[in-house]
C-alpha cells in the first residue's frame, strides 16, 4: 500500500462535471490498494470573485479579514468533492488546513507553514477513509485563519506528503507536465518529462505558472517525489526530482516570462557605505521581495539602484521609500510598470559557455531592446519591455530548441 497525496488546482474542480471527474481520479487512485490524500484549490475563478466582493465593501480591508473571506473558497470545493466521492460510493472527509493540523506564522495573505500535526489525518486514514483537504490556509498560534499566498495549495500539499512520508506527490493542473515554454503561447513548446528541483525552482520563481515556488522548495528540502500532469488527459506527467536525466541536446530546460513585475529606480543615492543596506533592509523589514538589483558606478552627485518587485508590491514599495526619502538621501524615485522578465533555466549551462550570448543574440535578432540582466549558475534573466515579452520567448525558444 502506498500513500499518495493528489493536489488539484481551481482549473481541475471548476464546476460539478470537472469535480467529478477529480472524483473518479481520486478514488480510481484509492481502487488500486492506496492511501490517498487530496488537497483542493478554491474553484475557477473563485478567488478573483471573492477579492472583487471585498473591494465593493472596503477596497482597504484588513488582511485578516481578508484571509478570513478567501479560505471559504477551498473549503467550498473540498465539501462539494466529498459528496461527489460520497455519491460514488467510498468512506471520505473533507477537513479544512486547521482541521488538518496546519499551523502558519502570523503573516496574514502570505503566511508561512511552522508545523503540521497529522494526528487527524492519519486517524482518518487508519479509518479507511479518503481525506481531503482545503489547500492555501491553515491558522496561526491566535487562531486566526491565514492563507499561503496565491498558489499555496501547492505548498499545502507538498508539506503533507513531507510529513506524512507519502510515496508520491501528485499535482494535478490543466497541462500535462512542464514544458520548454508556455504550451498555450509559444509554438513548438516541448514536454520535458524529467526536471531538477533547481530547475522546477527558478522556473516557478521566474513566472513559470505551473507550481508555487515555496512547494518546490519544500520539496527539494525533504525530497517529495513530485510529478506535474493534467487531470484532463490522464497522459503521464514530468517528474520533478534531485537529478534528471537529460536525453536531448538541449542544456537549457525552459524559457518563462513574468510580467507581473515592476521597476523601481532610486536616482541620485549617496555613493557612500551602507546605502544599498539601508534601502533593502527597509523592504524587508516589511515583507517586500526584491528580484533584479543594478547599481550602477558612484560619481560625485550619488549613484543610481534599479531592482524589481512584484507589480502588487509596486504602490507599498514606493510609498515606503517615499516616506524614508530624508533617510535614504535619494534625488527622486522613478517606477515603471510597462516591463516583464523573460528567462532561460537549465542544470547544464554552467558547463556550456556562450548561452548568454546565443540568447542576446536571439533578442537582437528579433529587435527587442534590453533593459536589465540578472544571471546565476542555472539561470539568465533580461528586463524587457512588456509589449515585447511574448515575442522574446518564443525568439529565445526559437534559438535554443529548433532542432
């Protein structure tokens, strides 16, 4: 008997025929002698809806309440699963991420996962019984409900196969697999059928949409065998793993963008020591993730530090340097929100000189202008701008996997 924990994104539970067929999966899994645990995304478009609600009765609500308001879209679907297993004819619960021993940090909208006690769970288990659970949530040490941050049903079900020694993490979404690009946009995408948590890793931080970056994390950090498929097609998934064989003649995995970013300039910084300290110890005192970072040569009337944030974060960025102006010395703050982030990622470029330049010169090619560049071991982003993502993608992709 193996135990496996399915996760099904909000594309997969999205109206009565599709929670269904996550039904048949689920309990075709059960069938074959396993445990199985589910944990379930809020349906379609459901979140989106909620947050709307919200802003019609106070655009500015607390975070807590909001928490609060978007946890009933999970607990909706996995209520709706039961009967639909119910109706099929096998033992099942639905329990919510506190019933579920999911215990977070008190950061609401993006709160943290601290323990997850699966005493419940496994005496439902011992019972027989499917369990599913809420994703995206849990509650904190004051009993307040707090959710993951948006994809964390990922993270939820990655920490239950992690602390439950699943055999399989199974992540259900609408591709079946991880591919060379977005499928839906590029032409020519291919399916990889093996990844490396590193790679899955900057993939998903890079704007990949196909797995919350804290899940991959996760499961690098106490090795869940995780495998990407559709809940569709029922074709098999690619595997994310410690090592992946590589079959092709490509050393670079995939190509993602993200256009859910912004710049943010500071013109004019004193061109002294702690500076940049003082910048970025600001925002991370208060929760905010910089990306790309370019300072640029001290001269005698300061020096200049562009870096990146996420579009959301792109108003409290700005308003917290605001505020600190006095402080940080700056001339003046300039932001930009017409920018995207469109990466390569491969285990295999370290040891394959001139990825760097095939890429620019793919974007020279195509007459897309540059803006920044951040690179790592396994990875080279560029700064473009927005208009031009989509185009950079499919040119980078062009280069790099046209046989």
């Amino acid at each position: 008997m193996s135990l496996i924990v399915q996760k099904f994104g909000g594309t997969s539970v999205a109206d009565a025929e599709r929670l269904r067929n996550v039904a048949r999966i689920i309990t075709e899994t059960y069938k074959a002698g396993n445990q199985v645990v589910a944990v379930l995304s809020a349906q379609g478009d459901t979140t989106d809806d909620l947050i709307q609600k919200a802003e019609e009765i106070n655009p500015k609500a607390s975070a807590r309440e909001m928490d609060m308001l978007l946890s009933t879209g999970e607990q909706i679907s996995v209520s709706l699963c039961a009967m639909a297993i119910e109706a099929l004819g096998y033992p099942v619960i639905s329990l919510t991420g506190w019933q579920s021993g999911i215990s977070t940090n008190t950061v609401s909208g993006d709160a943290r996962i601290r323990k997850v006690d699966t005493e419940r769970i496994e005496a439902e288990l011992n019972q027989k019984k499917i369990v599913i659970v809420t994703g995206f949530q849990g509650i904190d040490r004051n009993q307040n409900i707090t959710t993951l941050g948006r994809g964390g049903s990922d993270t939820s079900a990655v920490a239950l196969a992690a602390v439950l020694g699943a055999d399989l993490c199974q992540i259900y979404t609408d591709v079946d697999g991880v591919y060379t690009a977005d499928p839906r946009k590029v032409a020519g995408a291919r399916k990889l059928d093996e990844v490396t948590y590193n790679e899955m890793l900057e993939l998903a931080t890079l704007g990949a949409q196909v797995l919350h970056n804290r899940s991959v994390e996760l499961a690098r950090k106490y090795n869940v065998k995780m495998e990407v498929l559709s809940s569709f097609t029922g074709h098999p998934g690619t595997k994310v793993k410690g090592v992946a064989k590589r079959m092709e003649r490509s050393y670079i995995s995939s190509v993602a963008k993200d256009k859910d970013i912004a710049r943010i300039a500071l013109i004019g910084v004193p061109n002294e020591i702690g500076t940049s300290f003082k910048v970025f110890s600001l925002l991370a005192r208060n929760h905010v993730n910089v990306d790309i970072i370019l300072q640029g040569i001290g001269h005698e009337e300061g020096k200049d530090i562009c870096f990146t944030v996420a579009e959301k974060d792109l108003n409290k960025t700005a308003e917290l340097l605001t505020e600190h102006k006095e402080e940080l010395r700056y001339s003046r703050l300039e932001t930009n929100c017409d920018v995207a982030k469109v990466s390569v990622v491969g285990a295999g470029m370290i040891n394959n000189p001139g990825v760097a330049a095939k890429l620019f010169e793919a974007l020279y090619d195509a007459g897309i202008n540059i803006n920044m560049i951040s690179t790592s071991e396994i990875k080279i982003s560029v700064l473009v701008d927005r208009r031009d993502a989509d185009q950079a993608v499919q040119a980078i992709h062009d280069r790099f996997f046209t046989v």
